[in-house]
C-alpha cells in the first residue's frame, strides 16, 4: 500500500471510516526534511498495509486541518485512532520509532 493523501474535504471521513490506526504526517513541498521523511514512510505504509494507514497532509493547501490540530512545525506526525489523535512527534523519525507510535496507538497505550 502507498500513502494517501488527505485534504480538507476527505479528511474527517476518512479517519472516520478507519478501522486501523491513521498516522498523518503534516508536511509541506518547501519542506527539507519532509522530502527526507517521504521515503521512510512509503516503506512504512507497505510494511503496515493492513494495519495501519499512512496519510499525508500539505499544510498550505489544507491549512484550516493545520490550525485545527496546532501544526506549528513540519513535519509533524499524528496516529489517530478511532478518529481522534493519540500520539504525535514533531521532526523527523526513524521507521522504527513510526512503527512504534502505531502500536502504541493499536495497544492503546498511547500518551500524548
């Protein structure tokens, strides 16, 4: 699976029809180190197909999500479960540390 994206007009739907975990990743084009992360979470999206769902936000052209959930820094990485945000990070991550935001979100041992 690839990552999808989400824009104002889908986004509340499709985390409400998830029936896994969502990690979002708030990026923008002009952005170095979310053209850095873009690949980490392509291997991450196929990696977790079936168990997660890896969507990504452009915050200038959905800057009303961005405000709605403080986006005060690119990237920032959010795990919606259930529709509402469990765990996030700001900057960068390892695959390894994403992964583990989406168990902790599975397990529901998530803190924000």
């Amino acid at each position: 699976m690839k990552t999808i994206d989400l824009t104002s007009d889908n986004f509340d739907q499709t985390l409400a029809d998830a029936t896994v975990p969502v990690l979002v990743d708030f990026h923008a084009e002009w952005c170095g180190p979310c053209k850095m992360l873009a690949p980490v979470l392509e291997e991450l999206a196929a990696d977790k197909d079936g168990e997660a769902i890896i969507a990504k936000v452009d915050i200038d052209a959905a800057q009303d999500l961005a405000a709605r959930f403080e986006v005060r820094s690119v990237p920032t990485l959010i795990v919606f479960k259930d529709g509402e945000p469990v765990v996030g990070t700001r900057g960068g991550q390892p695959k390894a540390a994403l992964a583990a935001m989406i168990e902790q979100a599975t397990n529901g041992t998530a803190q924000s």
